[in-house]
C-alpha cells in the first residue's frame, strides 16, 4: 500500500507540472527523492504515466484534433500543415533524445541539475517574455509556419538534456521567439506533447525489460488515472489563465524554487 501511496503522490504532481512551465520531470525527481520513490521501477513509472496527461490533451482538444485529420484532404491543406508542423518540431528532439538518452540518464538525472535547470529556466521565461511576447503577430495555430514549427522544436531540446528545464517552459519560449501568442505556443506544446511522449514511453519500455509485480502494475494504473483526471484540470485553467496574465508568476516560482533546492541539497538535505 505504501508503494501506491507514493505512486499517486507522484501521478498528482505529474499532472498538476506536465502542462505547466515548472518542469514535470523535474518536480517528479524532487518530490520522488524526497518520499523514497526511486529505482528502475520508479523511473518506468514516471515516464509511463505521462501518458495519462497525454490522453487529457486527446480528450480535451479531440474536436481540433480529428478535424485536422479531416482537413488533411481539404483544398486548403490546413489539416496537412498543422501536422507537418507537429513532425518538423519534434524531429530535433527525437534525434538528440536517441543519440543522448543513456548519457542523460546516468549524468544529469540528480537534484543538483534539476535545481539548476529551473532556477537558469525561471531567468530565461523572464528574459525572452519581455523582449518577445508583445510583439507576437501569429495568434492562431493553423497560422503556423514550419520555421516557427523548428524554432520551437529546436527550444524543446533544452528540456531533453536537461532536466528540470520543462518542455512546456521551452517550447513556449521557442515560441515567443518565433513569433506565437502565448496562447498558440502553449497549445502548440500540448500538442507536439502527443508525439513526443508517445515515443519516449515506447522507447523506454523497450530499453527497460522490467518485470513488474501484481503491487507495481496496480500502482502504475492508479498512477495513470491520476495523473490523466488532474491534468484535464489543469490544461483548462492553464489556458484560462494565459488568456488573462502573463506566465511572470511561474518564473519567479521556478527561481524561489530552484534556489531554495540548491540550498537544500548544498546541505545535504536532498541526497544526489
């Protein structure tokens, strides 16, 4: 029961972070560190159940998404666009996800590089907001271009070798940078999200070969239904919220809780 105590702890801060710029595998990392979570089981569950947060990006936005499979045919090819834009952005990723896993594993997956990466990420939101996000003329996904689709991708490889920088938190900075709305970035990263982490649960399945007992697999499902039933939550008012206020009070955060970690594991509350 303990195990599945600390596999729903981790599924609520997977779905309340994944969509956020606080960086969920970052959280996760922290949190797990702190309640015993750890081992090869605990990593094949941190990566399996984002998959319960995909599912609530289908089920919220599954309209958009069988309309631009539907508007592939179309004259206009809008549906045909939207889509090569998701493969251009996630094609950086994939190759340096592949080529870099391992190293990322066994190098970068501790506190100290996860208090680093929010701490320099929370700086960089602050930065790239203010000089770019008022200017940004592109404020409709189907307006996507594929060198606003690259930019954004080639972003998104911040978060793939380091953690803790957040894919949302990239992304979205990719975006501003190639000219998005906050809002069209933000839905965009959900988006690419399906893709990306689809493929990076396959990956890891594959690489993992672990035999899990009857305690783990339930665990791993409860996992998934919580971490699927808060992220419907938290995708709505994520986008509720960027529609009003700019994402400043989430770098700050991201700074206040990058530094106060550091501090933590400087001493030695948090073991590497």
């Amino acid at each position: 029961m303990l195990l599945i105590l600390k596999s729903i702890i981790i599924a609520i801060v997977e779905g309340l972070t994944e969509f956020v710029p606080v960086s969920s595998t970052g959280h996760m990392i922290l949190v797990g560190n702190l309640i015993g979570f750890k081992g090869a089981f605990a990593n094949l569950f941190e990566i399996v159940i984002q998959l319960g947060a995909i599912l609530a990006v289908v089920v919220l936005y599954w309209d958009k998404l069988w309309q631009s499979v539907k508007d592939i045919f179309t004259p206009n090819r809008k549906g045909l666009r939207f889509w090569i834009n998701i493969v251009v952005a996630a094609i950086p990723g994939v190759i340096l996800g592949v080529l870099l896993d391992d190293f990322i594993d066994a190098k970068l997956f501790n506190p100290t590089t996860v208090s680093s990466a929010l701490l320099v990420g929370g700086i960089l939101m602050i930065v790239i907001e203010n000089k770019y996000r008022r200017g940004n003329k592109t404020k409709d996904i189907d307006n996507m271009n594929m060198r606003q689709a690259l930019i954004v991708g080639i972003f998104q490889c911040l978060a793939i070798v380091w953690p803790g920088m957040s894919r949302s938190a990239s992304t979205i900075m990719g975006g501003w940078i190639a000219g998005l709305s906050t809002v069209v970035a933000a839905e965009f990263s959900f988006f690419l999200a399906i893709p990306m982490m689809v493929g990076a649960t396959g990956f890891k399945l594959l690489k993992s070969g672990l035999v899990m007992s009857n305690i783990e697999i339930v665990a791993m499902v409860v996992g998934f239904v919580v971490a699927f039933i808060v992220s419907l939550i938290v995708i709505e008012r994520f986008i509720k919220f960027l529609q009003r206020k700019p994402m400043r009070i989430f770098a700050v955060y991201r700074i206040f809780i990058g530094a106060i970690l550091l501090i933590m594991v400087f001493f030695n509350v948090i073991k590497l």
